[in-house]
C-alpha cells in the first residue's frame, strides 16, 4: 500500500518547526518533518520568558514541563557598569498568573521533548535526514528532495513546505531574502559553569544581564539545572573579535570577564565545565514570511539579540501563527501567500517592538531613570519584557523614550 503524500512539509525540528508540525497534526493533517539532526544536539538560547506559556499550553507541553528538572525562573534583573543592582522585574507581581513563572532549559532536552511532543501528537517525524532543497515549480513550492542515510535522493510532494530550518535559513537563502540588521552587528562568547554562585529564594533562576566595564557589552549569566551557569558576553563583533585578532577565545573570554567584577565573583567559586562556543553577526530578517506554497518560521524568518531572551518565544509564536493560517488555507483550499502568510504583518510588529528595545539598550537609553519619570509605563515595559508583544497599545512608551532622549542629549 502506498503511503499518501503529507499535506505539509516542516524543515527541521526545533521549537519553530516541532510546533508548527504539531498545531497542524492536531487538526488532522498530515505532517512529515525532517531534521538533518539527531536530538539531543546542542543549541543555545536557554532562558524561556513568560509569553511562552499560551503556545506551550497549546502544544500540551505543560505538563512536561512542570514534571521537568529545569529551574523556575520568575524575574529578569539588570547590573549596570558600575556594578549595581537594578530593582528586578518580577513577572509575577506584574502578572499575577501560572504564565508568570517559566524555566531556564536546556536546549538540547528541551528541544527533544518538544519533538517527541510532535510524534505523540501524529506528525511523522524524521530525524537524520538532509533536505537538499525545496522544490518549486514556478513561484509556487510543490515539496523538498530529502537525503535519507543509505538511499538515493528523493521527492515528497506536499501542499505546503514550512522552512523551520534555524539559521540555515534555506528558503530566504535561495530566494535572497535574507537582510543583515544594520545595526545589531554582535557577538557571542561562552561557556558553562559548575557550582557558581547562584541567588536563593524566587531569585534563583532569575537571569541576570551585567553591563562590563565602560558599557562595551554585557554578560548573560543563566542558571541551569545539575547546578550549572551559561555565562556568555555579548558585544560588537570588531571588539570582541576584531581588535583582538590572534587571542583565543578563552583569552577573550577572562579579558571581559575582568571588565565585569559581579561575573567575576560569581563564577571564582565555579569550575567550567565545557568548551567555549562562540557566534558572530547574527541578527537577520527575512524580507518575506510566506510565499505561494512557503512559509518560514523561527530562525528561518528572522534572529533578533540575545538580550532579552526572545528567541524561543518568537519560535514559538511565528511557529503558531503560521500553522493557524496553514491549517485555514488547508481547509478552504488556499495555499497562497496571501493566506499562509496573513500572520506575517502583525507578528514582524512584535518582533519590532522587540528590537526597538534592545537597540534601546545598546545606545545606553536608562530604562531605570524612565520608570521613575513614568512609572505608569513600568508594566507596559515588563510587558516587553515577558514577551507580550503582540499589542498595539505598547507603542506609546516610545515617543516618550524619545523624548526623554532628546532631553539627554539637549542637556549635554
């Protein structure tokens, strides 16, 4: 008996493509996702916010997750350059809600058991296998080539190709779609630390975010289950990487870590326990969501800073709004750009409204002297915060941003 041909395609299975797959299964179409890959792998992007909570509850991953090892993270917290303490940004007392307390994960146990989530809710998952390309026949794509290990290539042809394919960014690549952010030219160094210091009580799993010294970037410090800490540093590719040519990265690494003294006292009593990993000029959007026949989802649409902790949450949404409108066009019998895409204008407004944030804090906007100057707008910025982005009412924090800027710079 021959086996029908799935009605959608996803290209890899991280949290964009195991969610998109599994929305679109639980409606009763068939999926077939493919993932060069075999999880567990490695990936980075550990701390989850808030907003996660609606997809995840979706997906029925809760139940997963509160039966998970992964520390509860409750608050985000800021250190400046000069080494204080900013007051934290507790979700819960903005929210008072079970969405208010999320996990620092992870990613690659993470990432396995949401695609193990795929496969119990009936997508056909295939892991190990290279999609090659996508086919198209005139604008429209019509299915991929996949490589299994052992055969010859071959076609599946499909109603709908979903490009989850991370960073690899396989349709925006051929379609030269991908634009670089201008602005947000980083990079990323770190590793992991055993028995580092890590705050107690509802601070345990907070993340901290440590300006260095002389504001050239920041350190990322995540707790993590088996008493572990992600800390990484963040800064302009040239001066991380560039004006030290010839260091190696763990020469790098304890130069910054130098420049932060509060990263510096938290991880003297730690052992490092991995390698040293490092990312360079990552930040990218696609100019296109969907297409006839396409739509990209997660990194495969667009990566925005590590600031804030957005990656899984944009992963997650984009991942659900795409599978919304797929499962839509499925059942009226329209795959156009027009219908898989319709997502696309309100979802690239959030991610925005992200960036404008982090763009924020790179020019050195001090979110702290804007609270005590609005403090009505606290929530609208712990909204940001926790990944509610999807709102029109958030835009009117920044003309007031704009104007406490001039303000500096007039007084300067």
């Amino acid at each position: 008996m021959t086996t029908p041909n799935p009605q959608v395609v996803v290209i890899g299975g991280g949290p964009g493509g195991s969610t998109a797959s599994t929305l679109i299964a639980q409606q009763g179409y068939r999926v077939q996702l493919f993932e060069r890959e075999k999880f567990p792998r490695f990936h980075i992007g550990e701390s989850l916010i808030p907003e996660t909570y609606w997809v995840l509850e979706r997906l029925n991953m809760l139940p997963k997750m509160r039966a998970s090892p992964y520390v509860k993270k409750y608050s985000v917290q800021f250190v400046g350059s000069s080494g204080k303490l900013s007051e934290p940004f507790y979700f819960m007392d903005h929210k008072p809600h079970e969405c208010s307390q999320t996990w620092q994960v992870l990613r690659g146990e993470f990432d396995k058991l949401m695609l193990e989530n795929a496969r119990e809710h009936g997508v056909d998952v295939h892991e190990g296998v290279r999609v090659l390309d996508v086919l198209f026949e005139g604008p429209r794509a019509v299915g991929v080539r996949i490589q299994e290990p052992g055969a010859e290539p071959r076609e599946v042809r499909c109603d709908v190709v979903v490009d989850a394919s991370g960073q690899s960014t396989m349709i925006a690549s051929r379609l030269g779609l991908r634009d670089w952010d201008p602005l947000l030219k980083k990079a990323a160094l770190w590793t992991y630390w055993e028995g580092a210091i890590r705050d107690a009580g509802r601070d345990e799993g907070a993340t901290l975010v440590l300006q260095v010294q002389g504001k050239a970037g920041w350190f990322w410090y995540i707790p993590l289950h088996r008493n572990v800490v992600s800390v990484g540093v963040v800064a302009d590719y040239g001066y991380l990487f560039k004006s030290r040519a010839g260091k190696d990265w763990p020469t790098i690494y304890f130069e910054e870590v130098d420049r932060c003294p509060e990263v510096k006292r938290r991880i003297s009593c730690g052992k490092r326990v991995a390698e040293f990993r490092a990312v360079k000029e990552y930040s990218y959007k696609s100019r296109q969501a969907a297409g006839d026949g396409w739509v990209v989802v997660g990194d495969a649409y667009g990566f925005l800073d590590p600031l804030y902790s957005s990656g899984v949450l944009l992963a997650l949404k984009s991942g659900s709004m795409a599978a919304d409108a797929i499962c839509e066009g499925l059942a009226k019998g329209d795959t156009s750009a027009a219908q898989i895409g319709k997502w696309e204008a309100e979802f690239a407004q959030g991610m925005e409204r992200m960036r404008r944030l982090v763009c924020e804090y790179y020019d050195g906007f001090s979110f702290g002297k804007f609270v005590k100057e609005h403090p009505h707008r606290k929530g609208f910025l712990t909204d940001l915060l926790i990944g509610d982005l999807f709102k029109g009412d958030l835009d009117v924090v920044f003309p007031e941003m704009d104007a406490m800027r001039a303000e500096m710079v007039g007084a300067e």
